[in-house]
C-alpha cells in the first residue's frame, strides 16, 4: 500500500511539474508577443542543449547551421538536396568538385565561402570529431581552393587501391557536412575552448539556416527560434512557414502528457508506443489507418559473443557443433511472441538478411539463397522449439549427466550469460526468450544492467557475457548494404561497433567490396556476405519497431505534415536534421492556407533539386568507365613485303586475388600518318580482367542446416578487348593482303 501511494504522489508531483512549466511557457509567449497561431511547439529528448558538434552532438541544427546536402526520401525515392552546395561535379575517378552557392550568406552578411567549408573539414580533421573529422589523410589525399565558391577533394588513390577505402566513405566525409562560420570558429579555438564551447549566446550566433536563435532557456530546456525573413536562401527555397519555432527538451512522460493537452505540435516520442489509443484525442502519426502506424525503424540486435566458448569461437574442432547451437538459439527465438507481448505490434520480424523486405533493396537481397537456407524469399522464421532441438541433437549437445543441462561434447555445460540494457521493452523480450533456451535445455544467467557504461566496458572486454542486447540497431541509409554489414561484421570494428567481436578474413572481402560503384560488384558482394551470415550468425536482428522514425503530430494549428497518404517527405523526427524541409510545407489551419508541397523536394527528374542515388552512383560508374584507346596502325606501300607489324595489345593489369579496383586509363597519342604508308585507326575499350575468389555455399542435407565453404576461383575474362584485337589483327591482315595484291 505504501508503495502505491509514493508512485501516485510522484505522478501527482510530475504532473504538478509540467503544468507549471507549460504555464511558464505560456506566460513567456505572452510576454514576448508571440502569436501561437504563428508558433509550432516541438519537442524532443534530453541532451545537452549546443551548437558546436565539436564540442559535442546536437540536433536538430539544420535549421540554424545548414549541411552541403540534406539526405532524405520523397514519394519513395532517396537521394541527396543540395543546401549550401549548388552541386558537384566529377572532375576525375578521384576527384569530386563541389561548388557553393553563389547567394549563401552569413547571417552576419559575410559571404559562405570555400574557406569556410575547408576550415570545418581541417578542424574535424584535427580535433577528431564533428564535421570533416572522416576526411582524414587516408580517406581524403588532398583539399585544395579552387576559387571562393568552389573546392575540390581528391580521394586517396593509395587506400582506395589497397581497398581501405572506398567511395561511400569519401563521399560520405563530404555529403552531409554541416558547415561552420571559419570567422567565428576561428576566433575560439584559438582561446582553446572550442571543445566546450556550447555556442548558445543568440547575440552572437553566426547562422547559415532561415531560423536564428534569439532565446535559450536552459533551466527549463527551451530553445526559441525566429525565420529570418531577410535569409539568403528565400528565392531558391522560399521560407518555412512558422514565423517562431519552440524546441522543448523533456522525458517521455511529461512530453506526452503535453501532446496530449495539445500543447506541443510535433514530437518524436518514444512514450506513445501503443499511438492507436490516441488517435481519438487528436494525434496523428505516420500512418493511421493499420499496423504498425509509425514507419518503422532499422532492426535491433542481439550479439552473440564469438569469443564465447559456448556459443562462439570459429575455425577449432567444435566449429560446427557451435554454429549448430548458434541457429538453434535462432530458432528459439520468441519471433512472433515478441512484437505482440513487448511491441504491442508496432513492428515487424526482422530478416535473417538483416536488410528490410523492401523494393529498394530487392536487388541487394539474395532472394533463392533466403529460401534455400531459411525456406522462404523474406528470409524471416518463427519459432521453432522442435527444430532446434533436433539441431542440437544432431550435433551431439545433449544431456550427458541427466541434470537438465546439456553439454557440448567435450563436456562444457551450455551455460551461457544474457546481457540486457535496462528497458521494460528490452526485459519483455528477453525474459521470452530465455523461457524458450530453457526449455532447450541451457542454463541462462540473465542480468539487466541499466549503466551504458558497464554495458560498454563488458562489450569491449569479449569476456564475462555470451549474448548482449545493448539496445542498438543496424543502419538503413544511402549508404546501404555497406552501412548495414561493415560496421557490424567487419573486423577492423571489433569492438567498437562489431560487439559480436566477429573476425573472418573472407567476410572482410566482400563488406569492402560493398563500397564498389559499381551495382553488379555490390549486389555481388551483399551476396556473399549474407552466406556467410547465414553459416556463422554472429547476431540476431530480431525486429524493426517504431523507434526509427517516432513521429507524432497534431493539427491543431498547423497542417501539411508528410503521411503515409501523402509521402511528400519522410517521418523525419524532431531530433533528425533530416526533418529540415517539414518547416516549409506546413500550412496554418487557423487562417485557413493550404498546404503546399516544397518544389526542390522532389527529384531533378520531376523539376525538383533531388539527386536519386541512383543518379549518385550512375554518375560515378559513369567517371570510371574505361576511356576509349586509339590505336593506329601503320602498313607500308612501296614494297611487296610488308613491314612486320606488332601486334597490337591492350595493356592489362596483373590479376590479383581481390577483385581489382578500377583505375583510369589514359588515352595514347595517334601516330601522326607518316608518307607513303596506310594508316588505319581502331577505336576499342580497355577492360580488365577480374580474378575473384567465390564462396560456394553448400547446404547440408543434415536437419541441423549447417552450411559448409569451399573456395573456388573464377576468371572473369572480358571478351571485348579479345575480339577486338582479333579484329584489328584481321584488318592488318587483309590490308597487308590488298597492298601485295596491288604491288
């Protein structure tokens, strides 16, 4: 009974606690002449509040501090809109140009220039952190000032060949870089304080976006906005629609309470899972009308721990019988049960291909290998208890000593440690999820530990836990299937984001081979990889749920958000910098506007400003494509006997044992036609040879599903450059034919 009444004084305190702040806010409001029917209110978690990603990450910023480029995805289609930048351009394989626009301004008046750009990039650089701090000198050989509103980065030829580096990661040192005043920036790293620096003092912001800063409440953790009617960029992109923007910083509890009471506009809550039961008070989210309602995120995961004795450890003796409990543990996993009992349905199962069962990413996903390994194209399973215990049968992990436990057969008890990040979702799951290991037969060691930190130092040890759900998830972005797999299986990320501390050499291969521009090479790649997922399951991607993309609304004011009905942009969340062009299509319900869609949204195909990934890596396949050779070949005709002419060769280079990165060819020079002889010039296109090493994936007929590697080489020889020297040679022959004839 006590206890009861301490939670129901706390409720009543927190309640009696946002009350007063929202009468604070609205006192404020009122104070400053603020018309709400001109405010859209929205709030997000609580974080430091700054505007220096030196000093440390804050969003959203866009608003105030523009990117080069904002990714994003309208009607369906991704792809990049230039901000800053005008565009880019592809000067050479390596070196991309990028040009700023001529109308960007500071707020102070002073031109955005390629100073600027080239300062925020060198100060990540050396800082190692923030914008620019990817460019480093492996990824980025040279920096170089072409004039005030144009720079040029040159990738490192010498990683790029060595295949450390590849163009996602150039490019995506570059893309979506948020750009700092150098003037200003300058002046405080110099004191030395830029690392601390929260940059939050409105009287001295130095902004680049259509909003400035012009309040900060830190106390009460309000950031207040006002549109710069005067910003340089109204005649490209107009201006949003809100004359003042509040961002509120709060938990969950009070933020709903707040959306509730119809005092916050947008928020990205994560305290409305269950968003159905709100619907009738006015909220809205990306999709009202069926399950799951929020556009659902990238996929959490589960580790398994390869260093484990029990459940990990490639290459030794007991390989296989460790794989065998691995897809048993696969099995037993509550699949359906936990997006019912922990989600409450707002998710779906995720796919042992880890990629999302998407248009965009039917290419990428091995669809016969999904019904080859897992018995359907969606690469998704339900739970089934008798199935893996039949795998642990077959692969002699039984009870040995009849206490319930089984062993391996070496002995080793199946005892295994189950680490979870403190989370009552996160606990739903796992308390399933233990119930059925248990029922196979493991002895389960469940420990809920709420410190990130703790969480962190045991991951980054490999030692005292077998299998982790640290509350994490994949990536899912432009840079997908390698964004996906690298930083997870590569194992060059051990530990700092490949927790399962997987280490496989042949695995390295393909997830760099990831980053080739060109399709076929990365749909090849994302082949291979999932084999090799498939065979060793270092984790368990168990579901997409809401959290990616948390998104509520109301209309209460303001009108035009982007639905599942009208997907003029994505669900972007009130903490993303993605959810920049949301301020300028809404419209104001109380006057009576209709809203319209931002015309620079859509594709450049569609009269808009996007650049489709497609375009993106089309436009690099295209810089890479084998430059035309002239040849000219040369017959003398003042004598019956010909000169003899060498024959003419294509310079290829040497196969290596990794698939070659392309690299460009020059042009020769055309012999100048000399007198008295026949000249005859071929044009033909140089290819490369590739020499690449397969995994053939072989299925075992065994009900434990084990699947076996055995490496074949396969030569991909490029008839091409064959023919056409067979049709010079041809030509050189009747030429030589027709001169005799004629002598």
């Amino acid at each position: 009974m006590l206890y009861k009444k301490v939670i129901r004084l706390r409720n009543v305190i927190m309640v009696s606690i946002i009350v007063m702040m929202l009468i604070e806010l609205t006192a404020f409001i009122n104070a400053q002449g603020i018309p709400k029917e001109e405010t859209l209110i929205f709030a997000r978690g609580i974080t430091t509040i700054r505007f220096n990603d030196y000093a440390g990450t804050f969003v959203p910023q866009s608003i105030a501090y523009l990117t080069l480029f904002l990714e994003g995805e309208s009607y369906g289609i991704r792809g990049f809109i230039p901000l800053l930048a005008k565009g880019y351009e592809w000067i050479d394989p390596f070196t991309v140009r990028i040009y700023i626009r001529p109308e960007a301004t500071w707020s102070d008046g002073k031109p955005i220039t390629a100073d600027d750009v080239i300062y925020t990039i060198k100060l990540g650089i050396y800082l190692g952190r923030g914008p620019g701090s990817g460019c480093s000198s492996t990824v980025v050989e040279e920096i170089r000032k072409v004039d005030d509103k144009t720079i040029e980065l040159k990738m490192n030829k010498t990683s790029y060949e060595i295949g450390t580096v590849g163009y996602i990661r150039f490019i995506s040192c570059w893309i979506t870089l948020r750009v700092y005043p150098k003037h200003i920036f300058e002046q405080i790293n110099a004191t030395g304080e830029l690392r601390s620096w929260k940059n939050t003092d409105p009287a001295k912001m130095v902004v680049s976006g259509p909003y400035r800063v012009f309040y900060v409440d830190e106390a009460n953790r309000y950031i207040y906005f006002i549109r710069d009617d005067y910003w340089w960029g109204k005649s490209i992109f107009g201006l949003p629609r809100p004359k003042y923007l509040i961002l509120w910083l709060a938990e969950d509890s009070p933020r709903v309470t707040s959306i509730r009471a119809a005092q916050t506009d947008w928020d990205g809550c994560g305290g409305l899972q269950d968003i159905w039961n709100y619907f009738k008070e006015g909220i809205h989210t990306w999709d009202d009308t069926k399950p799951p309602y929020y556009r659902l995120g990238s996929g959490n995961i589960i580790a398994f721990n390869m260093k484990s004795k029990v459940i990990g450890i490639l290459g030794d003796q007991y390989d296989a019988v460790r794989r065998a409990i691995r897809l048993a543990m696969v099995y037993a996993f509550p699949w359906d049960e936990h997006i019912e009992k922990a989600l409450q349905g707002v998710g779906e199962k995720g796919t042992m291909a880890w990629l999302p069962n998407e248009p965009s990413f039917d290419k990428i996903i091995n669809r016969t290998l999904c019904k080859l390994v897992w018995g359907n194209e969606n690469c998704t399973l339900t739970t089934d208890l008798n199935k893996a215990r039949a795998i642990l049968d077959e692969a002699s992990v039984i009870d040995r000593n009849g206490d319930g436990i089984r062993e391996l057969p070496d002995g080793t008890p199946l005892k295994i440690t189950y680490i979870v990040r403190a989370s009552a979702v996160r606990e739903i799951i796992a308390q399933l999820y233990v119930n059925n290991l248990k029922k196979l037969g493991f002895s389960v060691d469940y420990k809920v530990i709420s410190s990130l930190a703790t969480i962190q130092s045991l991951i980054q040890s490999g030692s005292g836990w077998d299998i982790v759900d640290p509350i994490e998830t994949i990536t899912i972005n432009w840079a997908s299937p390698y964004s996906t797999y690298r930083p997870r299986l590569h194992s060059g990320s051990i530990p700092s984001s490949n927790y399962a501390w997987y280490n496989n050499s042949e695995m390295d291969k393909w997830l760099d081979l990831l980053s080739s521009p060109f399709e076929e090479e990365r749909i090849y790649a994302a082949s291979r990889v999932q084999e090799l997922l498939y065979r060793d399951i270092p984790y368990i991607v168990y579901s997409r749920s809401g959290g990616g993309a948390w998104y509520q609304y109301r209309i209460d004011y303001w009108i035009g958000w982007p639905n599942a009905s009208n997907p003029w942009w994505w669900p972007a969340t009130t903490f993303s910098d993605s959810n920049f062009p949301i301020f300028f299509g809404l419209a104001s319900k109380v006057k009576g506007e209709k809203p319209t869609v931002p015309w620079w949204v859509k594709p450049t195909d569609q009269g808009g400003l996007m650049i489709p990934l497609d375009t993106l890596w089309k436009q690099i396949a295209e810089i890479l494509k084998p430059r035309p050779i002239v040849i000219t070949i040369t017959t003398p005709t003042t004598t019956p006997t010909p000169t003899p002419t060498p024959s003419p060769t294509t310079p290829r280079p040497s196969p290596t044992p990794t698939t070659p990165r392309p690299t460009p060819t020059t042009t020769p020079t055309p012999t100048t036609p000399v007198t008295g002889v026949a000249t005859i010039t071929v044009v033909v296109t140089q290819s490369v040879e590739k020499t690449i090493v397969s995994t053939s994936t072989i299925l075992s007929t065994s009900t434990s599903t084990i699947l076996s590697t055995t490496s074949t080489t396969i030569r991909e020889i490029e008839w091409t450059t064959t023919i056409a020297i067979a049709v010079i040679l041809l030509i050189v022959g009747l030429t030589i034919g027709i001169f005799i004839k004629r002598k």
